[in-house]
C-alpha cells in the first residue's frame, strides 16, 4: 500500500516535470523561432548610436568665382545642460570659469545657455537656438590650445567638451563687404528642425537673411550618418555603416567684388559729405542693374555691418547695436525693406503718362515759380520759374509746376472729388505699368512693395486709421507739442481734416504724385528698374543676383534671367525722355556739375536728380540714371535719406560708380 503511495507520487512528479521540459521547450522555439528575429533588431539597435555627419554649406561666389563666403572649421567649446542643472547656481560658476580660461566674457558665454524662446533669454542669435538634448556650444572660434587645456582638468570644468565645426567666413575680396546682400546664419531653431521632415537637426545652421537665407535649400547639402557599435560602458567597438554627406553646391553671382567694393565706397563717401552739410544722412543705398536682363552687378546698404560678428557667436550687446533705431538699425537692408519717396526721378514716369492723358509732346507749358491748386500753393523747388518750357526742358531743369498743372488738369478730367475709385488715372496706371506699387520679386527675403497711393489705397488707408485719426483730431499731439509746437498744430489741422473726408482723393494727391511726393514710396531697386527700361526700351527684367549653381564637381545650372512685363511706351515718347536725360548730365543740367570733366564722348550717362521732401526731416537725396546711351549696359542707382540735394549728394556718388565701371572696363 505504502509502495504503491510512492510509485502514485513519483509519477505525478514525473508528470509536473515532463510538463515543466515540454513548456521550456516551447518557451526556447518561441523565442528561437518566433521572437529571435525581433529582439535581435532591438538589441542590435540598443547596442548602436547613430551620429549625423553635418554638410558642408556651399559657397557664395561672386561673377568670377572669387569666394564671398566660405566655410572655416572652429574650435567649439560646449557644455552638458546636465552639468548646469546639478549645479547649485544653474552653472553661473562653471561658465563663469570657463569664460576666464578662455579670455572672453561671461555674459556671452552665459546668453548661450539660455534657449531661444525662454523666460528671461536674450534674442537669437544671442541666445541658443538649438535643441535641449545636445551640448551647449557655448563659444565658437576660440583659441584652439586654451579651449584643450580645459580637457586636462575635468574635476574643475565637468561636463565641458571641446569639438571643431564649419563656420561660415567672410574673406571681404578687394574690400567688398555686402553683408545686406549675403546675410547671415544661425543654429537651426525647433521650428526649424520640426518643419524640415528630417532634413535639418538641431546642430545645423540656417540662413536667416540675404542670399544666405534666399538660396539655404541650395546651400546646405544633405546631411550623413554613420552608424556605430558600442559595448555597455558606451565606448565605439566598430562601424556598423556609413552614408556620406553631401556637400551643398555654390551659387554663383552676378556680382563683381571690385566693382562692389567701390560702390559700397562711393555710398559711404556721399553720406559723409551729406554730414558735412550738418544733414543727418542716417540712411542709403547704391544699385548696379544690368539693363540687358536684370542682373544685379552691385548692391550697397547703409548704415553697414561686420557680417563676421555672426561666426563666433553674437553677444547681446552687439545685436542690440545692430538692431538699434537710434544707431540706424544697421541690419535692416535699404535695399529691399527701406522705401523712399522717389520725388522728381519719378518724372520719367509722368512724361509718358501727361501725354496718354492728351499732354502734347512738342507742347509748350508754364513753368512758373507756383501754381495753386484746391486752394494750397504748391511751389517748384526753391520756388524758381523757367517761363514757358517744354518738356525736355522741364526734365533737364527738374521744373515741377509743370507736372502740377498736367495732373491737376487729368485729375478734373476723371471727375474730381466725385471720380469713382474706380477711375482711371494716367499716372497711376503708367507707374504700376511700371512696376511701381508691387515687389520686383529680387531673389532677396523681406521685399517691400513700395506704395502707389491711388483712390483705392486712399480709402483703405482711411478706414484702417480713422479711429485714430479721429481720436487725434480730439486730444492733438501733446507729446509733439513740448518740442514743435507749430508741428503739432499742423497735425492737428489734418487729423481734423483726415477724420472725416480723409478717403478723398483730392487734388493735391493728384499733384503731389506727378512728382513723385505725398504718399509715393518706392524701393531703389525699382528705380533701377524704371531707368533700366526707359535705357533698354521698355522690358521690365526681373532683379537678380543668382547666376548659377555650382556642384563641388563644377557642375553647373545656370539661372535664367525672368523678363517680367513690358511697359508700353510709344516710341517717340521713349526717344524723347531718352534725350532729355541725356542732356541732365551736361553743362546746364540739375547733374551737369556732377559730370564735370567725365568722358561724355566715348561714355555717355543719362539720368534724373530728385530731392524728396519728407514731413518733419530733411529732404532725400536721389540720382538715377544710365550708360552708355549708346548701347546701354547699366541703370546706376544711389538714394540717401535725409541727404538734402540730390545734384549735390547723390549725383556725385553715381558719377564715381561710373568711374569705376570704366576703370574696370566693365
């Protein structure tokens, strides 16, 4: 009995265990079989590291290839966020000793650790504009030797790294800086990275402004990887693989470097003798256009500014200077987002447009030193009269009261006040034909549109501003007043006037924008657009700085020029303005004491003076004008704000960037 109890109980022993093998056995073909495969990839991917081998950034070239911009490899300096966040003080005392062993300032160093966007961070590119989960650059460009010291005491700077990577240089060839036109870059932001669908990380530059900007995509390549093995202490063991990197390609400009340089000289040279008239000459710019197809050979902003303060890493301070309006914002490109009112280089607009509106062209009108019109007096400029005149004297002279009358005249002609919105106007229809009032689509970011203030825009205005306007009209201008009061009167009278028939279209709008005042406002570049096709005939070309793309094989993709409309100009009309201008340089003419003693004969220049007047500032200074009238090759534009005479200032200036398109045989 008790023998078969113990055979019973081993066989049930027997069992479990039989069971117990059956189920391991199970359990290993499973995992063999079944599961081996997948946690094979999970190990394998749990044991490897994938590290991204960033582009190198394209070049940008100018007309002959010379190097504008290129890459430069920097010693870098980072830091574990880790590392500030186990300190007791946020890590102020690890980068504070940081900065002293590098030689630089703490609260550059320290900007860096705040993240762009944050509580309390300065503005990018000041701050860090990276990801949270990588180490902080927190100084590039520093001294190779002092930043490895740093290596040799780790107790004393935990969490500190030292690594090298490109940044963008800027060799300056025969001194052209161009900075407005080039622009800058700065460390991928999280936007940035989480729109780019992978193509961007967070240790990747962006351009941020100019051509830099404008051209990224081409510009920055196609970032590598290689993938690597590590053992459990997280020490490389092998390559698992490798996808290499692939450079960006160059792009290739229209621009010449010696001939920028000295375009950038002769803006500079006529803000300093603006200056020298006690003018405050706070801003400008200076255009070279191929009238053949639009390609922009030089291009000049001011104020200016040190592109290269953007390579190692921009302090507070310095972007605060650059961003400054008291300095002149130095950053915000004249070229593209500055407008101006274009005063008399906008007669060769209204030419065309007096005789469509029935002016005729071998008429004889009264250029009288004033002429009333609604009631206001409008003056010619210093209040000089030439009698009676055509209109190839009245460009050469820059007579104004000439334009007033015409456009007076077309104004009563659409009706007046009671003109619908609607109504066609000759000179607003000349100057959008033009390309007034619209962008020139220039391969630069941040284009303004000018304004061409027409009936519709009028009214708009009106209604976007009359809850201020009428406010005004209630309370005046008691901060204007404790300094001008005779200003604060004035703007008084209009908010007055403005909060209940500022939607009118009255005369003196009419007349104010015959000559390219009262609310007209363009940019340089399309003025340089208007000469150039009164030069080439009537083709409106698109602005363009990009030549071509350039593989570092040297393969290269041009780009084409873009003709964007032609502007309907009867020819005799063409020819007559043509002429006109041309005799603006010669003895007698508003330029003609500009061009003394220039070689006329075998170069002759063209062009237009204009001095805007601007309400509460001094007057801007305009020359716009173009060469050879021959064969016409170039429209030279120069533009200073509060620059005074545009004979005295401007003139001069495009007169010395005429020297040097000779001088180099351009």
């Amino acid at each position: 009995m008790r023998a078969r109890r113990r055979v019973g109980v081993a066989g049930v022993v027997l069992v479990l265990l039989l069971t117990l093998f059956g189920l391991l056995l199970g359990r290993l073909g499973q995992l063999q079989l079944v599961e081996g495969p997948q946690q094979a990839r999970a190990a394998a991917a749990a044991n490897t590291r994938t590290v991204t081998d960033h582009a190198l950034r394209g070049r940008i070239l100018d007309r002959t290839g010379t190097p504008l911009v290129r890459d430069t490899f920097d010693t870098v300096v980072t830091v574990e966020r880790s590392s500030l966040v186990a300190s007791a003080d946020g890590g102020q005392a690890l980068v504070r000793s940081v900065a002293t062993a590098l030689g630089l300032p703490f609260a550059r160093l320290w900007d860096k650790t705040k993240l762009c966007g944050t509580a309390g961070a300065p503005r990018a590119p000041a701050c860090f504009n990276g990801s949270p989960y990588v180490p902080i650059p927190l100084a590039t460009g520093v001294d190779a030797k002092r930043a490895l010291s740093l290596l040799e005491r780790p107790e004393r700077y935990p969490g500190v790294g030292v690594t090298s990577r490109p940044v963008r240089a800027y060799p300056e060839p025969s001194g052209a800086r161009s900075p407005h036109v080039l622009g800058w870059v700065a460390r991928a932001s999280a936007d940035d990275v989480a729109a780019s669908g992978g193509r961007i990380d967070a240790d990747d530059v962006v351009g941020r402004s100019g051509l830099e900007e404008q051209y990224d995509a081409v510009l920055r390549g196609t970032n590598g990887s290689t993938v690597v093995a590590v053992d459990p202490r997280g020490i490389v063991t092998r390559t698992v693989g490798t996808t290499p990197a692939v450079p960006g390609r160059d792009v290739v400009t229209h621009l010449d470097a010696r001939l920028q340089a000295r375009t950038e000289a002769a803006l500079a040279s006529a803000v300093a003798s603006a200056r020298s008239q006690r003018l405050p000459a706070d801003t400008g710019a200076a255009v070279v256009l191929d009238v053949t197809n639009g390609a922009l050979v030089a291009a000049a902003s001011y104020p200016t500014y040190d592109p290269s303060v953007f390579s190692g890493g921009i302090t507070s301070a310095e972007l605060a200077r650059l961003t400054d309006e008291g300095a002149g914002t130095p950053l915000r490109s004249r070229l593209t987002a500055e407008t101006f009112p274009p005063a008399s280089t906008f007669k060769v607009v209204s030419v065309p447009a007096a005789v469509n509106a029935g002016a005729r062209l071998d008429g004889t009108y009264d250029c009288s030193p004033s002429v009333t019109v609604g009631g206001r007096v409008f003056n010619n400029f210093e209040s000089r009269g030439y009698g009676p005149i055509d209109f190839h004297r009245a460009l050469v002279v820059s007579c104004d009261t000439v334009f007033y009358r015409l456009a007076y005249a077309a104004w009563l002609e659409q009706g007046g006040l009671a003109a619908p919105v609607a109504a066609p106007d000759p000179f607003v229809s000349m100057a959008r034909a033009f390309g007034l009032g619209r962008r020139t689509g220039v391969d630069l970011p941040g284009e303004s549109a000018g304004r061409v203030p027409d009936r519709a825009w009028k009214e708009q205005y009106w209604l976007a501003t009359r809850a201020d306007t009428c406010r005004r009209a209630g309370t005046g201008y008691p901060e204007v007043a404790r300094t001008d009061p005779t200003r604060a009167a004035y703007l008084t009278r209009l908010a007055k006037e403005n909060c209940t028939a500022g939607y009118q279209f009255r005369a003196g709008d009419a007349v104010n924008f015959s000559i390219g005042q009262g609310d007209t406002a363009t940019t340089i570049l399309q003025m340089a657009g208007v000469y150039a096709a009164i030069a080439n005939g009537g083709t409106l070309w698109q602005p363009q700085l990009a030549a071509a793309y350039r593989t570092p094989a040297g393969v290269t993709t041009p780009v084409a020029p873009r003709r964007v409309a032609t502007v309907p100009l009867r020819r005799d009309v063409l020819a007559y303005v043509r002429s006109a201008l041309g005799d603006v340089t010669r003895p007698g003419g508003s330029a003609g004491s500009a061009f003394t003693g220039f070689p006329q004969d075998r170069y002759p220049v063209a062009g237009k003076t204009g001095t805007g007047e601007v309400f509460g500032k001094k007057a801007t200074a305009w020359f716009a004008a173009y060469g050879p009238t021959t064969r016409p090759k170039y429209a030279v534009v120069v533009v200073v704000g509060q620059g005074g005479s545009g004979s005295k200032v401007a003139a001069p200036a495009v007169r010395t960037i005429f020297d040097a398109i000779l001088a180099l045989k351009l």
